[in-house]
C-alpha cells in the first residue's frame, strides 16, 4: 500500500501535511504521493495523484486522475512501476 498522499491546495497552503517516505526494500524504492487539488479544498475529477518512486539517481513519476488520465514520466532500470487508481492506489512492481 502507498504512503498517504500529502494535500495541496491551489492558491493557499500548498503541502497542507508532510510528505510520508515509504521504503519499498524489495526493490531498494523509496515512495512519496502527493494530491494536487484542482478546485480549493473539494474533491474533482480533475484532481490530480502523483507518486514518485525513486532509487539511486533514477525516478519514475506516475500522475493519475480520477478521470482515468495516467502521466508516465521516467525510467528505473529493470523495473516496470503501475499505479491502478486514484481513490485506492494499488502499486504493481516488476522488473523487465
């Protein structure tokens, strides 16, 4: 299971909460998610999820809306990283 998002707020108190750090040691992955907030404080379709998974100086982004839209972005080697959903994110990890 993925740490708890850390919320932002556009126009206000961005990181409302400390970023939560889970080490995956399988895979020697460190993980942070973080929930930008499209509309203030109410939750949207459009809201967004980004988690980052990071090992040494290689990192995969994977943003996901509730919307289904899903942003991949970087590359660690031997390793496949998904993220499932947005309300309940379930990370699948594999290696190539």
């Amino acid at each position: 299971m993925l740490p708890q998002a850390a919320i932002h707020i556009p126009h206000g108190n961005f990181a409302a909460a400390e970023v939560e750090k889970l080490m995956i040691p399988e895979f020697n992955l460190h993980c942070t998610v973080q929930q930008f907030m499209r509309n203030g404080i109410s939750a949207s379709d459009d809201d967004l999820k980004v988690c980052l998974f990071q090992r040494n100086q290689e990192w995969v982004s994977i943003a996901i809306s509730r919307n289904g839209l899903v942003f991949h972005d970087g590359k660690i080697s031997e390793l496949n990283v998904i993220v499932d959903s947005f309300d309940s994110p379930v990370v699948t990890i594999s290696k190539e």
